[in-house]
C-alpha cells in the first residue's frame, strides 16, 4: 500500500512505458537471470491464460494435475478464452511425474487427437504439496526432448521458494522452466501478478517475449496505469525476493503450528484424519461433515473432496498464531476435547 502511494505522484506514461514498470523488468531479470522478461497482469487466471495462449497454438493442448488450479477452479477460462484442451493426469498428491506425463503422449501428429504442446505445474501444488528442484528439471527436461514447453503455475512461489530454500530461479529458469505466472496477491499485493519468460534469447522464449505483448491486450489484462501494479511488485519482489519469502516464511509456520496441532487432536480424537504432510502453507483435514458445518459458521474455508469431507485450511502472509489456535480451540470444542 506504500508503495501505490508513493508513485500516485506526477505522471507517468502509460501502458506499461513507466519508470516503475522499468524498475520492474530489472527485478525480473535479477530473480529469473539477465534474458528473462515479465509482464504485469491483473490477476492469476488471467496470468494462467495469457502464458498458455502464447505457449500453445490453436490446435494444442495442455497436460496438467487432475487437480491443477487451471483444470478446478478458473471456471473453464483456459478452455474458455484461450481454446485450449486440458488433458488431465490423476494424482494424489497434486504433483505430476514424468511417468504421468508421458501417458499423455501418445497420438502425437494424429489429426483427431488435441496435441499436447505444454505441460503445466504448480508450485506449490493445490494439495500444499512441493516440487523438488530436481522434480522440476526432469520434468522440463521430458518436455523438452518432446517438443513441449513447460509452464510453471506459481501463485504460490514465495511459499515454495520459503520451504525450499532456493531462490526463484533455481526452481524455475535454471531447471528449465520456460514461462512462470508469479503470484502477487496471495502473498500481499492488490491485482498485481505476472508472466515471466524465462529465456527470451532462445528462439523459443523469444517468440513467446514477442507475442506476450498482444495476448495481454487482446485478454484484457492490460493496465493503463501499470506503475500501481508495477509498485507492488516491486515491493514484493525486489532484493531477491525479500519481502515476499519473508511473507512465506511466515505462512509456512502458520500452517505447521496448524497442521501439529490438528495432528494432536487426530491423536485424541477418531473423527479428524490428517493424511497429507503440510509441506507449505496448507492443511488439509478430514472432517465429519456436521463439525465442518458447526465451524463454517466461525470460519470460512472450502470443502476440498465432498466424498471423504477433506477441507482446506489456508494460512497466508498476515496469519496470526491467535487465527491458528483460535480454529484449533473450535476444533477441540467441536469433537468434545
């Protein structure tokens, strides 16, 4: 919120011709190496749509999790707006493999079949679960020797970059990742994301650089006043990344002070099950379907798999550890602990 003040002074050119804006291409290129290039989107679906448009052509489609954000909940916008074909992969744990992957490939210059053209991943996954670095470049790596491109859906890349340790481009453009979406809003800002190509020396980052531009506008995504966007953006993500995986950080002990202490109950009580590890800033509980509705009623939070009544608990940059015990106190009090 500084930062939108402190540039709501004088003016500036517009669409993104901006001395912030400017600012910002030298932070993509300090996070994601010297021939990355970003550009700034209102928000992550529309972030999601716009890479995959440029990474695709009209014929092609898409391999991705079951689970994947771009399959479940962006309400068919990639089919939608970018007229693609989601081919989708079962997985229990929100990641793909490259065994999954390639199940996909098959039919490969068949005119009746979609031809995948990308894979897409998320970091982290919609399960809270976390790509390894070496997870990545083998996947990058498989899509690469196919002819695919490999997109990297992270509205969640503080989180992942907290929990590992690594900085951006070690899990992104040094393991092959060819175009990223980067998160804003989950991590603090205001409608402000991006997509970054990784690469725009080779001849394929800069043909995806190069109609970057237009697949924003034509997607309305983009903004006359991008210096408001821009600010956030460098807010969060100048300085390696300072502040954004200080906010991570700070969501990823939230939601292990959560998941232990659901653990504990699970231990008291048979009614709530915790059955995947909270290897970022999510927990996902199995609840009876009557205590998920008694704390709906003080909390709000989604069901995530209506057949086993598993649910999603989020924590995010501004969690207190009073959010955190005051939900396990109602939990307790819910099973009569």
């Amino acid at each position: 919120m500084d930062a939108i003040v402190k540039v709501n002074h004088g003016h500036e050119v517009a669409y993104g011709e901006d001395s912030v804006s400017a600012r910002f291409d030298e932070v993509v290129k300090e996070l994601f190496g010297e021939n990355s290039v970003g550009f700034p989107i209102f928000n992550g679906t529309g972030a999601n749509v716009v890479a995959l448009q440029a990474a695709t052509n009209r014929w092609e489609s898409v391999i991705c999790a079951s689970s994947a954000h771009i399959h479940v909940d962006e309400g068919g916008a990639p089919e939608k707006m970018a007229g693609l074909k989601l081919w989708t992969v079962p997985s229990d744990d929100g990641k793909l493999t490259v065994e999954q992957a390639k199940s996909q490939i098959f039919d490969m210059g068949v005119v009746h079949r979609a031809q995948p053209g990308v894979i897409s991943i998320t970091q982290t996954t919609e399960m809270g679960t976390l790509y390894q670095v070496e997870e990545i470049r083998q996947l990058a790596d498989f899509a690469h020797e196919n002819g695919l491109l490999l997109h990297l859906d992270g509205a969640r890349i503080s989180n992942a970059a907290a929990a590992l340790g690594e900085s951006f481009r070690t899990f992104t453009t040094d393991a092959g990742v060819d175009l990223v979406s980067l998160g804003g809003t989950k991590i603090g800002a205001m409608a402000a994301e991006a997509v970054i190509v990784t690469d725009s020396s080779s001849e394929i980052g800069s043909a995806l650089a190069d109609a970057m531009p237009y697949l924003r506008k034509t997607s309305m995504q983009l903004a006359s006043k991008m210096r408001f966007m821009s600010a956030q953006l460098v807010a969060l993500f100048e300085n390696g990344a300072g502040l954004a995986i200080s906010n991570g950080q700070h969501a990823n002990r939230m939601a292990q002070l959560l998941y232990q202490g659901v653990v504990d109950l699970a231990q008291k009580s048979n009614l709530v099950s915790v059955d995947n590890p909270a290897e970022a800033n999510a927990v996902f509980p199995t609840l009876p379907e009557e205590i998920t509705l008694a704390l709906q009623q003080k909390y709000r939070f989604y069901v995530w798999n209506q057949q086993t009544g598993q649910v999603r608990w989020m924590c995010s940059w501004d969690t207190t550890e009073d959010d955190v015990r005051g939900l396990l106190a109602a939990l307790a009090g819910e099973l009569g602990l």
